[in-house]
C-alpha cells in the first residue's frame, strides 16, 4: 500500500476485495510493523550498551511471541484440547486448638476428600499432584479460558476498530440494534408473555419478527437439531424517575460514571474505541470491552465485546442500546454474546421519564452451581430487573442526599465524608465478590457443613481498593427458608447484631450515628460501637456499617475502622486515605420459590501478612472457615424461629 507514486485508497475502496480474515490480517500485520518501527527508534535513540540492547531484543521477541499467539489462537482452540496446570492444596494439620472449632470441621479419611497432612501450617497452591493430594482447580478455569490474551485482544479490537471498513460494520450493526430495541421495549403480547419476574421473551415470536441482527446466533435457538450450548434470557422491566433522561444516557454513555454507580453489576468497562460523536443528545457509538459480575461470586462472570451506541429517537425519547460484536471479532470459546440490550427512555410531564430497560442475550450456563442456578437462569442475577433497580437505588441515594443539603437539613462535611467512605466501602465489597483473572477464587475442600454448598477464598494484595495490608476473602452462599426482607431486617438491625455476629457474642452493640441515604427503611449508613460487658464505657471495636435494599437485592456490609479514623472524619477530616476492609452479606431471591426461600452470600475478610497469592496459612483458613460455618448456622436460627428476630 506502498509506493508514493501510488494513488491512494478512501478507507471503504481499500477493503473492498478482502475478506474480513484478511482485512483482520492486514490490519494486525500493519499494528506489529508499527510496533517494530518503535522499537527500533527506541534502540536508535539509546544508542546501545549491550545490556540495553539485550532488554530491548526481549521486548521484541515478547511482542513477536504475543503476535504469533494472537493469530493462531482462535485455530488452536478449534482443534487442540486447553492444557490446564493441575493446581492442589496441601492440607497440612490445623494449629494446636484448632482441631475441634466446629464438627464440620474435623478429619473425614473415609470420605476421601480431604487434603493430606503435613508439618507446615500452610495451604500451598503448586501445579504438581500425588495420590494423596486433593485435585482443587481456580474455582472459574474453565470460564476464563477464552480471555488468557485479554490484553493482546484489547489491542486487536482497538486497532481494527479504527480502520473504515470496521467503523461502518459497527455502525451497521449498532443502528439495527437500535430499531430492534425500540421495538422490543414497546411491544407486548405475543412477543412478551407477563409472568411473576415480569415479562418473558417469547423466543419464536422474535425470530419471527425480528430475524437475526447478528448471523452467529442460532435461526432456531430453541430447534432439536441445534446443539447450542448457550441459552437463551431475555427480561423487561420499567420504572418512572424523575430525572431528565438525557442524564441518563450522559451516565450510560460516560464510562466512568457507568463503571461507578453500576459498580454492583460492572466489574470492568474499556472504552477500546470511539465511532461517533455527534453528542449525547444526537448520537455517539463506542467499543467497549465489559465485565459483569453478579451478587454472588459462586456465579461466573459474563464478558464481550459490545458496540454500545445512544440516540435521540424522537423529540421526547433516547435509546441506549449494547450489542456484542461476535460476527466481526469471532471467538470459538464465547460464553456470553449480548443481543441488543439496553434502555428506552421517554420524557413525561412534571419532570419524570419512563424506563424500559430489555435485557437479552446467550450464555452458557452449565458451571453455575445447582444452588444458584434458578437465581441466574430466572434472571434475577442478570436481568433487566437487576439493572433498572440498580439505576433506580443510585438516583434515590444521590436525590435523597441533594435534599439533606438543603440548609433546613444540614447535611454536614463530616456526614458526607463518612457516606463517601461508605461508597468505597461498597465498591471494596462488590470487588472483592468479582473474578480476578490473575487472582482466582479457590475452592476450598474442607468437609460440608450443613446448608453450606460451596466454599471459595482467595488472596488480596496489598492496596487492592483500601486494603491496609495482605488479606484473605472468604464466600459462601446458602439457602434459607425465609424472605429476603426479613432476612435484611435481621442483620441490618444493631440490636441482633450479637446473634449472628461471633465475635460480638457477650457484647453490646450500640448504634452512635445513622445517616439515610434512601427511601426504604433500613437504607442508611452507620456507625456501630461493640462495647465490653465488663465496662460499657470501653469500645472494644467500632463498625462502618452501609445497609440498603431494592426491588432485586439487599446489602449490609460492614468494616471495622480505627475509632481516631472515626474522630477525624467526624471533625471534618478527609475519608480518603482510610483503609477500609469490608465484610458482609447479599441477600437474593432463589429464582423459584418466589420470597419463600433467598439466597444469602456471606463474605467475609481478614489481614494476614502470611498470605500470598500461592500460600493461604492454615490457621486463617480454619478460623475464616469456622466463622462462615457458624455465622450461617446463626443466621439461621435468628430469622426462622421468630422469637429470635429481637
């Protein structure tokens, strides 16, 4: 594409005669030569100690070795099996008294599913195996496999999306997106069947309406002759709020924002490239690369590349739609592929807007474990209920605290600092609940405990959010046959703290300050003081306490701070540098039972100087472990007997 003599192309003449693999090609290739012209100025303007010039070689057969991968990744993956280290833990004997915390958690030989003992007080992650090892795996391996050259595909999309050919398949796809969504959130019957979660999508009916806006998904989702293993979900929901809905695509168009009040949901969201930017009122597209993660880390993270594009519709509606772009960047190991998704936002008298948010897509359920398994595939973890109750609690929260400012009500600066460190506090919590690629949860293999399905724990590094130091997160998800509203009275309320609380057990529990954040009862933030028995003026420990609940989810998590962290907050100081290491509870619908029966997820973290990333101490582990198991026994008791509820 070379010589200076020659007349040169417009971007759509260019690709005209290629086929996408080869435009893929061309486009990688040019990436890498530029790459390689960098390298070599870089080796020019060192001018050379052989030292240096053996770091920069490095670097360029690293880049060579990447570009190799790159290419014949999707190939290898259609015809070779994934070669995945064999990762165990060495169970080696709890410390002296340790033995008997709690029956589940004595030596089981007969089972055969315990780890083997050893001198060492550690649990060591190493990739070999013996007979008397038991085989434990990253808990989401076989989930993560198709992102192991996430950055090199970051980069590939990023340097494709910029080439004329790309951009205007993007925007093909993003405005047919658009019309589909517009149609999907205004009509109802027969494409929309009413049901208790809402409205289900009637999978004939769309095809027949819609037909296919990406040629990679199934014509017959549903057919006996397809062997799909991804399913089908699809859910509406619709709210009023009394905001401008260009506020609202000015959030969902702004990654920051977006990333920030749905950090709940969002785990990670990368803008790799911007198409159109005619302005939020009118119209702007971009590629993103996003992350989601549930309420519960036993549910797998859902990833894609998308288009996400947003318009003005008509002089009183906005569209905001997503929609994967697996046709232009196919990978054999998809999980997950968006269908258009996203939100129709209509202007209404007296200042409110209308919100209808559809949520659609394929994804592979099969490694979701049995006890969250309606949870997800009701779209209760996903859906379009999740979402909208999300964006609906963040404009209540932030509504709610604009009126305390009024100068009747006063909201102070040592108030709104303290709500600030509560917001990082939530944000610590949700991340701590996300799949880390380089930091995997693990399974932990320790004999059942009743009720308890399924137990994971990793490593958190230093400065991970606000981390003071090294530490272990422990999860663990159980049913109860109760509803959630009573299941978030119970531990929100600082009166039934010491009931569920162990180490608050022959404590008083006094609450010593609560701001509202919200509408629903029991939405605040506080702080909670654990005086000693003996003398009720000491306070052995004092708790950041932020509870909330919506129409899809409830939180109480919690975080011990110094009480001089307290003081200086309270007198105005800065909430920024205080470290803060959250525990707590998501409590959810099961997904089948209606509100007879939720799920509720315990996490719960400890500093540990010890621990690293490939080495968890084994007395941290039993003692994170006893406290899970007997903390869900208590939650237990507490909420179905009622003469426990306090």
């Amino acid at each position: 594409m070379g010589s200076n003599g020659e007349e040169k192309k417009d971007g759509n003449d260019e690709y005209q005669d290629m086929s996408i693999v080869e435009i893929i090609d061309y486009c990688t290739n040019a990436r890498y030569e530029e790459i390689e012209r960098e390298l070599e100025e870089m080796k020019s303007y060192i001018g050379g100690g052989s030292g240096v010039q053996s770091e920069v070689q490095r670097e360029v057969n690293r880049i060579s070795w990447k570009a190799e991968a790159l290419q014949i990744g999707c190939i290898l993956t259609k015809h070779c099996s994934i070669l995945i280290p064999k990762i165990s833990f060495h169970r080696m004997d709890p410390p002296e008294g340790i033995n008997n915390l709690s029956d589940s958690g004595r030596d089981n030989n007969d089972q055969g599913n315990r780890m083997a003992s050893s001198s060492s007080s550690t649990y060591n992650v190493q990739t070999s195996g013996s007979s008397h090892e038991s085989e434990i795996k990253p808990f989401w391996s076989l989930t993560e496999v198709g992102m192991d050259f996430e950055r090199d595909r970051n980069l590939f999309v990023s340097v494709s999306v910029g080439t004329e050919a790309f951009k205007i398949k993007i925007l093909d796809l993003a405005i047919t997106a658009m019309n589909e969504l517009a149609n999907m959130a205004i009509e109802n019957e027969p494409l929309w069947h009413p049901c208790i979660a809402g409205r289900i999508l009637n999978c004939a009916e769309y095809i027949k309406k819609f037909g296919q806006v990406d040629s990679h998904f199934p014509v017959l989702p549903n057919a006996e002759t397809y062997t799909n293993p991804l399913q089908t979900e699809a859910s509406r929901e619709t709210r009023f709020l009394a905001v401008q809905p260009v506020h609202i695509v000015e959030l969902l168009m702004n990654n920051d924002q977006y990333s920030h009040v749905l950090s709940n949901m969002v785990s990670k969201a990368k803008v790799l490239g911007v198409l159109s930017t005619r302005g939020l009122q009118w119209s702007f597209a971009s590629v993103m690369a996003v992350k989601f993660h549930a309420s519960s880390p036993l549910v797998p993270n859902r990833k894609c590349y998308l288009a996400r594009y947003s318009r003005r519709l008509n002089n009183n509606a906005w569209g905001v739609v997503d929609v994967s772009l697996q046709s232009l960047f196919p990978n054999p190991l998809t999980r997950y592929r968006r269908r258009p998704s996203g939100c129709l936002i209509e202007r209404f008298r007296d200042g409110l807007c209308k919100v209808t948010w559809v949520e659609h897509c394929e994804v592979d359920n099969s490694s979701v474990p049995e006890v969250c398994r309606y949870f997800v595939t009701s779209g209760h973890a996903y859906g379009a209920k999740q979402w909208l109750s999300t964006l609906v609690r963040q404009h209540e929260r932030l509504t709610h605290i604009r009126v305390r400012r009024d100068p009747k009500l006063q909201l102070s600066t040592e108030e709104a600092n303290l709500l600030i460190l509560a917001d990082q506090m939530m944000r610590n919590f949700w991340r701590n609940m996300s799949f880390l690629r380089k930091n995997r949860w693990m399974l932990v293999s320790l004999s059942d405990a009743e009720n308890i399905h399924k137990v994971i724990i990793r490593f958190v590094k230093e400065k991970e959010g606000r981390c003071p130091g090294p530490a272990l997160v422990m999860a663990a998800t159980i049913r109860i046959p109760t509803s959630a509203r009573r299941i978030f009275n119970f531990l929100q309320d600082e009166n039934s703290r010491s009931k569920w609380d162990i180490l608050s057990h022959g404590h008083v529990v006094q609450q010593t300050r609560s701001i509202s954040n919200g509408c629903v009862p029991g939405n605040h933030v506080s702080i909670l003081e654990v005086k000693s028995p003996e003398d009720p003026d000491r306070t052995v420990k004092t708790l950041l306490q932020e509870s909330f609940s919506t129409s899809a989810c409830s939180y109480v998590t919690f975080a011990p701070v110094e009480a001089s962290s307290i003081n200086m907050i309270l007198n105005g100081g800065d909430s920024d540098n205080v470290p803060v290491m959250p525990s707590g509870f998501s409590i959810l619908p099961d997904g089948l039972t209606g509100d007879e029966v939720s799920l509720v997820t315990i996490i719960f973290q400890i500093l540990d100087s010890a621990a690293s990333p490939m080495c968890f101490p084994a007395h941290s582990v039993y003692s994170m472990y006893k406290v899970i198991t007997e903390t869900a026994k208590a939650i237990t008791a507490g909420v179905v007997d009622p003469y426990n509820m306090g």
